[in-house]
C-alpha cells in the first residue's frame, strides 16, 4: 500500500470571481495528475485578515505536503509568501510551476530555532 503525498488547494474568492468553479476543477485535476491526496480547498476573501497565515494553519492542521493554487495572483502582491514555503511546497495550476519548500529554504533542518512550529 503506498501512500499520496497530501495537499490542500487554495484560492482568493475575490480573483477568482466568476472563474471560482473552474479553478476549483483545475486544482482537483492537477492535484490527481500529480498524484496528490487532495483533501479540501481552502477558500478565502479579501475580508480574511491573515490569509496565510490561516492558510499555513490549514495545512499543518491536514499535514499537507503542498498547497495548489490557480496562480500567484491568488497571493497579495502576486507571489509566493515565503512564509508559506518554510512549511509546505506551493504549486500553481498556471503556469504550472512547484515553489519547493527544500529548494528555497535550505537550512530548514538545519537550524531548528528557524522551523516556524
């Protein structure tokens, strides 16, 4: 029995607008193609006061592996947080594109005192 890494998609009401169904499907097809576990999609507003942190919360709380979104526009300031990928890979349904939590924290094992837990 092998186990699927686990994900959680994620996604801004307010940029996805009418789109919001469609990029719902395209996380749930690229978290299958990529052999993810998806487990919800986490969907917030331009009213949610800490997006990611609520959103790095929401992930520790399902133990994902990574988060899927649309794109990085569904991120303030249109990229990554990096506060995101010291816990979690992000990845984008487009371009399709994997924000690596080893690859861009590279001391995240090394120093303890530096792991947001």
């Amino acid at each position: 029995m092998t186990l699927k890494p686990v994900a959680i998609g994620y996604l801004r009401r307010d940029k996805a607008g009418v789109a919001q169904q469609w990029n719902e499907t395209e996380i749930r097809s690229l978290a299958k193609r990529l052999g993810y576990n998806l487990t919800k999609t986490v969907v917030f507003s331009a009213n949610t006061a800490q997006p990611i942190l609520e959103l790095i919360q929401a992930a520790r709380r399902a133990k994902a592996d990574a988060v899927i979104v649309p794109s990085t526009t569904h991120f303030d300031g249109d990229s990554v947080p990096g506060e995101l990928t010291k816990v979690v890979d992000v990845v984008t349904v487009s371009p399709e594109q994997t924000y690596a939590r080893w690859a861009l924290n590279p001391t995240r094992w090394s120093d303890p005192s530096q792991d947001p837990e």
